[in-house]
C-alpha cells in the first residue's frame, strides 16, 4: 500500500484581502465550488480552506500546481457536509487507482486542510 499526504495553512486575513478581487475568487473556484460558496455567501474561512485543500493536493502529489490550475481541484461537499475532492477529468486521470481523503478545519485566525492519498499495490 502507498500513502501520500499533503497539509497547508492560509491566515484568513491574507485571503479576506485576497478575496476583495471578484477575479481571484472566480480563478480560484471550479464551477461547482464557485455556486456553492456563492450561496453560502462567500464565507472566508470555507474559500481558505477549500485553498489550502488545493495546495494540500498539490503537496500530495508532489507536484505543485504544475499541469493543472486550482480550478481543477473542487472542494464539494456530501449531503451530511463531509468535504471531498472533485477533480477535472485530466486530474482523475492522473490520479487514477488512488482514493482521496481531505479533512478541513480553521480558527479565528488560520484554515487547515490536510489531505490524504492511498493506493493499493
């Protein structure tokens, strides 16, 4: 069996200033992501968790952003309100044979999101 994780941390302040830009939001989101947070109001703790889930993949991978955008990684969510990654079709591709498990959390201050990959030799 092969596990790969990933964790990352983004301070709301810096996303709240971030998120001042309609065009930052909308290259950050997919669509799915974008109508979701939308109805909730843009709420700046859920977009820098659903970023850091983005750069936790990325860190995962061991890639980085390389090949793909931030648009291609989704946080969505289960009718319970479990998070899950949804990814671009390239992405499922590449990531092909592995199951994914992202788990998010923040404080006043920070969001967190680690995500776990696991495959089966």
């Amino acid at each position: 069996m092969l596990v790969q994780t990933g964790i990352d941390a983004v301070e709301l302040s810096r996303m709240e200033k971030s998120m001042q830009s309609a065009h930052f939001v909308k290259r950050i989101l997919g669509k799915q992501e974008y109508t979701y947070y939308r109805e909730k109001g843009f709420p700046v703790e859920s977009i820098a968790a659903a970023w850091a889930a983005k750069e936790a993949f990325s860190k995962c991978l061991g890639t980085g952003f390389r090949g793909f955008s931030l648009s291609d990684v989704q946080v969505l969510h289960t009718p319970l309100g479990k998070p899950y990654l949804f990814l671009s079709e390239e992405l499922q591709a590449q990531t092909e044979g592995w199951s994914l498990d992202v788990s998010l959390t923040h404080t006043k201050e920070l969001a967190m999101a680690v995500v776990v990959a696991i495959k089966e030799d």
